[in-house]
C-alpha cells in the first residue's frame, strides 16, 4: 500500500494501482441497490398480486433477483452493479484481475453473515479493521472493491496537411510515429525537436521542420 493505493501486478506482467474504496461509497452503493430491488420487487408485486400461484413466482423472484443480480453484474459488467457504476466502484479479485462466479458467488453469500447482528454491523468491523477495507465476504472470496479509474480524456492533436510516406514502416513504426503526436502536450519542445532531429532519415529534414514533416505524415496514416 502506498498513499493510500495498492500496487499490483498481474500474471502478464501489468503493473495496476488501485484504490481501495472504504464503508461510505460503498454503503452509498449498497443502499442504491436496495432501492432499486424494492422499486421492482414492489412492481413485481403489483402485477404478480392475486392467486397463491402468483405468491409462489413471486417469492421464487425475489429469491433469484435479490442474490443473482449482484453476481450477473459483476461478472458481465465489469464488476459493477448499477450502484457501484453510479459511485465509480468496481469489484476485482485481490491480484487486480476481474472476478469470476465463484469470487462474486461467495462475497454476496457472505452477505448473511457481514448483516450479523444486525445492519451490517460485522461486515463494518471488519472494514475499518482490514487496511483495504474489506468485509468478511470480500475476504473469503479474496475480492476487493476498489475506485475505478477514468481514462484521461484523449488530448487535442493540431491539424496537419497529411502527406504520404516516403517509404513503408512497419506497424510499430507507424505507432510509434501517432504516439508521438498523442503525447506531444506532455514533452518539452526541445525534446520534440530533438525527436524531430532523430527522425531526420524519414524527413529529410532537422529539429521543427523535421516535427513539422512527421505530423503530415501522422496525418496521412489516420485517413
């Protein structure tokens, strides 16, 4: 743990920060849930409301909503439910990498007994307890639930009249080349004259005017 957020890395070699998220978020998240069970729960009864038929696929409903809607929207979306995405929480497994059935089975089983004695009061002990803030379930099923992070949105390129290349380049050369202008706002301009400088057998040209070259040449591989 380092400032708060857990480094890890995953079998291929990925390195991952993640930051565990504590009870408020989550008791946000959970509270949302509830809500929108009850607001179907209370539709299902309406419509479902009359013969004792009725009663029995109505408690078989709420049966298979309240402990299959958590798992089928952890493992199909991403490990939110529709509270979760709401607070910007997702569930992983404890190495980074998504949940399966049987992680996401057995952290929401576990509900019952982080409930115990009453209002979630062993699930909120262990939380403030455990440095990553875990329920009981969470640790049984070695999960976590962790703030998911935004993607920093794309920055804008400047326009270029795009040109052909003199010559074929590889797929990571032309990479390499559309990665250059898609990280230009975080290089020194010098730095990029330089990078233009390096460029020069491709260009025919030095430092700006070489940069210059290379962004019609960017220009012409996204068309």
């Amino acid at each position: 743990m380092i400032d708060g957020r857990l480094s890890l890395t995953t079998p291929e070699g990925t390195r991952l920060l993640l930051t565990p998220a504590g009870p408020a978020p989550r008791a946000w998240a959970w509270a949302l849930d509830t809500t929108l069970w009850l607001t179907f729960m209370g539709l299902a009864t309406w419509l479902l409301s009359g013969p004792r038929m009725a009663q029995g696929v109505l408690a078989v409903l709420a049966f298979l909503s309240y402990w299959g809607y958590p798992v089928i929207c952890e493992v199909y979306f991403q490990g939110q439910t529709v509270g979760k995405r709401a607070l910007g929480l997702q569930v992983r497994r404890d190495n980074g990498l998504p949940v399966g059935w049987r992680e996401s089975a057995l952290r929401n089983l576990l509900l019952a007994a982080d409930f115990l004695p009453l209002a979630y009061a062993t699930g909120l002990a262990c939380m403030l307890y455990d440095r990553q803030f875990r329920r009981l379930g969470d640790i049984v099923a070695g999960t976590l639930v962790v703030y998911r992070d935004q993607a920093p949105p794309r920055p804008a390129v400047r326009e270029a009249a795009p040109l052909p290349l003199p010559f074929p380049l590889t797929s990571v050369q032309q990479r390499a080349l559309a990665d250059l202008f898609d990280r230009e706002q975080g290089l020194p301009p010098a730095r990029l004259e330089e990078l233009g400088s390096i460029a020069a057998p491709l260009t025919g040209a030095t430092g700006a005017a070489s940069l210059e070259r290379l962004r019609s040449y960017a220009a012409g591989l996204k068309q």
